[in-house]
C-alpha cells in the first residue's frame, strides 16, 4: 500500500501573531515553526498502515526553504522519501494553486491514500484536500477519526453535528484527518539519524509544468477586534455574585 | 473582466437533513439578501435532498428569489459526490456571481471539492461579508482568531464558507420562484457510501449550533466534577464544553472540545468554568456574543477577553448560578 501524507509548516500553535503595521501579512520573526498538527495525525495513520500492510510512505510539502525541516520531522518519524515544493510564486497562494501543485508532484508517483490535515493552523483554510482529490479525479472523505482499509476499499467515521457517519470509500483517495484519528509518534533518536539520509526531491512550479493563476488574495490582514472591556462582579458571598451575573446575564445582555 | 459581467446573481448552497432544514441555512439567505441588496441582484438559493420538494418556497420567508431544487434519493444522505457534482453543473449554466455555503461539516466538505470543480478560490469559515468596489470581502479569522484576513477573490463565482450562529436569520418573505432542475446523476459516479448514521442520542444541540454553551477546563479537577457543569448547562439549555486540557485529560470526550485544535463556536454566551484562557482555547471561542469566565486565579488570561468574570471558586459559584437562573427562569 503507498500512501502519501501532505504536510505543512505552521506558527507552533502558543506562538503570538503580531500583524504587520501594513496590513500586509504576519510578522514572521521569532515564530517557531511545527509540523500542522492535523498532519501529524496523517503521518502517523500513513505510518501505521505501511507497518500493517508494507508499501512506501511519500511526504509532499509546499513551502519555503524552512519547510524543509517538517519533512525532515516527517522522515525521522518513519516516512521513506520526500518531495519539496519550493516556489515564491506558491507562497501564500490560495488552495487552488497550491492543490494544483500538490497534484502535479503526485501524479508521478503511485498512491493508494492521501492523507492531508483537516485543516492547516495558520490560515484556516481546510480546501486542500478535497481540491486536491478533485484535481486527481479521486474520492474525499474529511474530518476522519477512525479508517480501517477493507481490500480495495476503506471504513472511515467522520464527526457531524449531532452524529457519527460510518463511510465506505473505494481507493485511490484523499482523507482529511481529525484530531482523534490516532496518537502521533515522537522522531526516535536513530529514527532522525536516519532521516538525514533520506531523499527530498525538490521541485518548483516549472519543474511540475504548472503556472500559479490567483483565485484568490488576502488583501489585508488586521489584529482581531478589539472587545470592550468585561466587568468583573464583586461581592461578598458566592451566592451575591452568581445572583448579579444571572440579573445581568438576563437584563444587560438579555442571554437567557 | 467578461467573465464579471455575465456573472449575477448572489447564490447560497441550503443545507437539510431528511426534509428538515438546519439553521446555517437561513443565516445564509439572509446574508446573501444583504449582499444582494447592496448590489441590485437577486438571491438564489440550491436545495438538494429527497423528498424535500414541499421545503423549498420556506427560503422565500429569508429573502430568496430563487429556489434552484433537485430531488433524487441519491442526494440523501449527503455525500460529496452528488452534491458537489449537481451543484458544480447548475453553478456553471446559471453563473451566479457569489457562491455562500455554510462552514458547517457538511459545507467544509462540499465547499472545498466546489473550489476544485469551479476553479474558483473561496474565503473560509466567514464572520463579516461585505461589498467593496463590486466585489465580496469576506472577512474570516486566521491563526485561530489571532488575526483577520480580508480576502478578495478574483475568478467567478467568489466564494464563502460562513461560520454558523454568526449571521443572524432575519425574516424577510420573498414569494420564492420554485425552479427544478436536471442533477444529471448517476449512481455511477458516486465513490463513497454512507453505511450507518449513528445518531447522538444525548438530545443536546451541537456546540458549533449552540446557543448557549457551559464549558469546564483544567479547574474542574476531575469527570466526576462535570455534573455541576451539566446541572447549570441543563437549566440553560445549553451544551457542555471542555478546554483542550480536560480533554487531554480524558474527562470528557473528543467531540466536547472547544479551541484551535478542538472546535470553534459562535454562541450568544460562553460560560467559561475553570478555564484559564490558554490562547489556543480563546481561539475556539472569541467569536462568542457574550463570555462569562469563572476562575479564582484573578491574572488567568480568560478575564480579558469575557464580558462578565467572577474572581472566586467554581465550586461554590456554579451551583448557586445554577440556582439563581432556576429562579429567574422560574
């Protein structure tokens, strides 16, 4: 079974964002990168079934030269080789193009599964996986937190409002995982040895016959909004202040 | 530029469980009519389902001109590739200039694999839309709420996922134009197969749909505690929520989880119980109309982001709020 496992590198999720004074982005100074946690669960689930049933695990990434590290995170973890999409045009590109690029870089290769994060941390976007599985002409099941391969199909659950969904898919496919899906392993010490040796194809939008063609742009970023500032209610006894907050709960803010 | 012009029309994707509409829905014919407004267009509006043919004028109650309806038993229940490919083949005849679904689980998923089939880019998980100039800006939060990002999409139709309970459904009766049309399905074409819907049968609403949410965090201490919390969540009517740490814990389920890794929700009032307002928790939550925070460490960064803080122990606070909104609601 070979299966290959999108990765992005993210802000660590405790790091602050300070915007820009110009609106233009995010300062990226003193950030510390990680792996998208959504995608270490899709490392680990591509992990696990090449333990069970053997096969290749590839790792693609579109990034800057730092991105690099996360596959190299991805290696140690037990993955075999890697592809790095490096392109200025790609940076801060929206899904369509970035799922192009993805598509291009894995249409070499045979797959079973794509396994992506449900969404990346940073720009919250979620569209990856599913324009990807779109442009590769192959089913998507998203949000999964549980998939068992059952011959030449897979059983996934996948968390709605109000219910659990039991999904039959056929393969090839692309999975979005959600937290819950599995417990991510730690790089062991020769498991990052080895990832050294590793090899990384990197590639860029020539390289994969494609031309970044903007569907879409921030065109400002802002600090959030700013709240008013909260009121905190004293008193004597607990049962003073849990009277106050339910009057004002009910008569200020008319909530309940 | 030709491509702006022939594009009118502001469109929403509806979204229904076996005949019942869910409430994203309305919030979504209600922005579009905004929208539609500002620009002289009108809303149309795409209902898929079985059976669903009687729903379809209720839209007009919200503001929609137009009802865009097939009904196959194919359509339910949902699987990305029927809808996405009905509404991929209407969108592109009729060629509507916006595009709103929900971000909801449904939406995320149909959503995203439209931005694939329409080569279009999209806004995600939007808490403020606009019109700039002729063309949408949606504004959604990025970094978990850390920052906003105007974002302006440049092909047809302009996309946006919006983010549930943060739109209001406002009533504004329209005599909906009911117009059926051809899905031109084939079981075929369908490569996935929903085999069982195990339904939760706590009889709570979701969190991301809540109107009211009593979350619990580290400061609960352990499972056994949560009954308080569920005791003022049951009065309220709300749905019980836990910070990533008592998730982590294993006090309470995966699904109860509300922040960055967890889920974001957009309640008029969060109380926050125990819960120290770790930056990756006030992600999940900032959107919330009103926040209540209760923490008896005074400097916990929760009390800067809530409306209403009580500086004391949830121990004691909690059963007696329980009470006092018994009385009140009495």
């Amino acid at each position: 079974m070979n299966i290959v496992t999108c990765v992005k590198q993210v802000p660590d999720t405790e790091t602050l964002i300070k915007v820009k004074p110009d609106g233009s982005g995010i300062d990226e100074a003193g950030i510390k990168w990680v792996m998208n946690p959504y995608d270490e669960f899709g490392v680990e689930e591509a992990l696990k079934l090449k333990e069970k049933f053997g096969g290749d695990v590839t790792i693609v990434s579109v990034g800057p030269a730092r991105a690099l590290e996360t596959i190299r995170t991805a290696l140690a973890m037990g993955a075999d080789k890697g592809i790095h999409i490096n392109d200025p045009a790609l940076e801060g590109a929206d899904a369509y193009n970035i799922a192009a690029a993805l598509a291009a870089a894995i249409k070499g290769i045979p797959y079973d599964i794509i396994f992506c994060g449900q969404r990346a941390i940073d720009d919250d976007s979620g569209q990856i996986g599913s324009v990807l599985a779109e442009f590769l002409g192959i089913p998507q099941v998203t949000f999964v937190t549980k998939l068992d391969v059952e011959g030449a199909s897979i059983k996934v659950v996948r968390p709605i409002e109000g219910a659990q969904l039991l999904i039959e898919s056929s393969l090839p496919c692309v999975v979005t995982a959600q937290k819950g899906l599995n417990e991510p392993r730690y790089a062991s010490l020769p498991g990052i040895m080895k990832a050294k040796k590793k090899p990384v194809d990197v590639k860029d939008a020539a390289g994969l016959g494609i031309t970044v063609t903007p569907k879409a742009k921030i065109a400002k970023t802002l600090p959030p909004p700013a709240r008013p500032p909260g009121k905190i209610i004293c008193g004597e006894e607990p049962a003073e202040k849990a009277r106050e907050l339910a009057k004002l709960l009910r008569e200020e803010a008319k909530v309940i | 530029m030709e491509e702006s012009k022939m594009a009118k029309g502001v469109w929403i994707v509806a979204e229904q469980r076996y005949g019942a509409y869910r409430k994203i829905s309305f919030e979504l014919v209600s922005a579009a009519r905004k929208l539609a407004d500002q620009l002289g267009e009108e809303v149309g509006a795409i209902l898929l389902g079985s059976g669903i043919e009687g729903i379809a004028g209720e839209l007009g109650k919200y503001g929609a001109d137009k009802v865009y309806v097939a009904d196959n038993a194919l359509f339910e229940p949902y699987t990305t590739d029927a809808h996405a490919a009905a509404i991929a083949k209407l969108v592109k005849e009729q060629n509507p200039s916006i595009l709103l679904l929900g971000a909801s689980a449904q939406g995320k998923d149909l959503s995203s694999r439209l931005v694939g089939k329409l080569a279009t880019g999209m806004a995600t998980d939007c808490v403020d839309l606009k019109i700039a100039d002729g063309k949408l800006l949606s504004v959604r939060p990025m970094y978990a709420g850390k920052c906003n990002g105007e974002v302006v999409v440049s092909s047809f139709p302009q996309m946006a996922s919006l983010r549930p309970n943060v739109f209001p459904a406002v009533e504004n009766p329209k005599t909906a134009e009911v117009v059926k049309f051809d899905p031109g399905l084939d079981a075929s074409q369908l490569k996935t197969k929903v085999l069982e819907v195990q339904k939760d049968t706590s009889g709570k609403v979701d969190l991301t749909e809540a109107n009211i949410i009593v979350s619990g965090g580290r400061g609960m201490k352990g499972p056994e505690n949560y009954v308080i919390i569920e005791e003022l969540a049951d009065v309220l009517g709300a749905t019980v929520g836990a910070s990533r740490a008592a998730v982590d814990a294993g006090w309470r389920p995966q699904k109860d989880q509300v922040g960055q890794t967890g889920k974001v929700v957009s309640p008029n009032l969060y109380i926050a119980c125990g819960i120290s307002g770790a930056i990756q928790h006030l992600a999940g939550m900032g959107s919330s109309k009103y926040i209540v925070a209760i923490n008896k460490d005074p400097d916990a960064p929760i009390f800067a982001r809530a409306d209403y803080g009580i500086v004391d122990d949830l121990f004691k606070i909690v059963p007696e709020l329980t009470k006092e909104v018994k009385k009140l609601l009495a």
